[in-house]
C-alpha cells in the first residue's frame, strides 16, 4: 500500500483489525493458552503484521518443543486470525481434548495409513475456505541436539504449489528451555526464559508455481519448494538465536 506520492506506509496495526471469528472452542482454547503463556516464560512475538488480515495463509515453521502450537496459537490469535493445525490424530484421542480439537476444525495427520493424504485434502479445503493453515514441515519436534531444524517432509511444499495463498515462515526459540520432551525437562520460567515466536515476509512463490503443469509437482519441484522454506525458516531462526548455523550442521 502506498500513498499518493508513492511512497509506502506502514501496514495497519492489528489491533485495528475486525477478528475472524473462532467460536465457542477457539474461545476456550485461548482462555487456556494465554494464560499459559505468560506462566511458562516471558513472551515476545513479533511479525504479526506479516500475518494477512483475511484471506488464506499458509504458515511454516521450525519445530523444537511440543509447546510450539501453544505459541503459535496464540500468535495467529493474536493477528485476530483463527489457526488451523495439521497435527497428530492421536490428539483428538485425548480425554477433553480431543473435543478441542475437533470443535476448533484441526486437521489430524493420520501417519503411516491409508488415510494419511487426507489430511493434505482438509488442509486445502482450509485454505480454499480463506483459513490460516500452520504446518510444521519436520513432522515431528527436532532430533537436532542445537535444536535447529531436520530435514522436511513434502507436504508443506505441495500447499505452497498448488494453493496461490502467502507463504509465511515462523520460528519459535525459548520453548525447549521450558519444555525438552527428549530430555524429559520441564523448567518454567516466566521471569528468566524468553519464548519469541516470529514471522518473516511472505516467501516468494511465484517462479515455482509456474513450473506447476497439468500433472501434481514432480519430486524435484517439491524438493526445491521445501528447501527454499527451510532456507528461509534457518536464516529467521538464526536472526532470532544470534548465532549462525554450525557448517555441516544442515539438515
């Protein structure tokens, strides 16, 4: 957007955004996790601007700490939108949970199933819906010992390519301070622990949307496509950490 000499402006707070409506189990879902939020650690986020104010969005991000969705969560609620996760089926298994999850419209990733394309099929009704849809393109929280991302799965890069939706990458550091599920560590620290979740700029798309024919993207295409999302995951990360990635650390 810019004005009349052309100059740009800055976007619209988001706080002067109309929010998308959740329902009654968004609204539940957030009573909970704020408050978790601000129990756990301190809390910074930042790029929420970067999040569209309506309209789909397809939100990418590392993957360190099964408290990771809690703060994107709040992240995407917090740019009044209302996310929509591909997460483990076996969540909608959980006593109470499950009903959250169910009434919130989540997407479960059924692995290793006959089912397991359905998810990517809810996903894009989702975004042909106008939805924020959050994918973490590992799968699962990182093996990494630093924590920096492993290599990615393709689902994420097929929504990119066939869906003309924002790409976003997001990171989230602070949260395997508190939570290291591998470690079996639960350390809270709301006066000591920083938690940032941050957005960067829509990723550029086009040029590899273009090279998507008649058939579904081919491996290679699907290969470029993630790399260029986890390029842009590692290097946001790595702005967020203060620290370059280790050589021969790549995924």
């Amino acid at each position: 957007m810019a004005i009349a000499d052309g100059s740009p402006t800055a976007p619209a707070p988001v706080t002067r955004r109309r929010r998308e409506p959740g329902g009654p189990w968004v609204f539940l879902a957030a009573v909970v996790f704020y408050p978790m939020t601000w129990l756990l650690a301190r809390r910074r986020m930042q790029g929420l601007e970067h999040v569209p104010a309506e309209g789909p969005a397809l939100l990418v991000g590392n993957h360190v700490s099964y408290l990771d969705p809690v703060y994107t969560a709040v992240f995407v609620h917090r740019a009044r939108r209302v996310p929509r996760f591909l997460a483990k089926d076996s969540l909608w298994r959980t006593p109470g949970f499950g009903r959250v999850m169910a009434g919130s419209r989540q997407i479960p990733v059924s692995r290793g199933s006959r089912d397991a394309g359905t998810s990517l099929a809810a996903a894009e009704r989702a975004l042909a819906d106008g939805g924020v849809v959050v994918i973490y393109p590992e799968g699962t929280i990182t093996r990494d010992a630093a924590g920096w991302p492993m290599a990615a799965h393709s689902g994420a890069a097929r929504l990119a390519l066939l869906h003309d939706v924002p790409v976003i990458p997001v990171v989230h550091w602070g949260t395997l301070s508190v939570y290291d599920h591998y470690r079996k560590r639960f350390r809270p620290s709301p006066l000591r622990t920083t938690i940032t979740v941050r957005a960067g700029e829509p990723l550029p798309m086009d040029d590899l949307r273009a090279r998507v024919g008649d058939r579904p993207p081919g491996a290679r295409l699907m290969k470029e496509t993630t790399e260029r999302m986890m390029a842009a995951i590692g290097a946001l990360l790595e702005d967020v950490r203060g620290e370059v990635r280790p050589a021969g650390d790549a995924a």
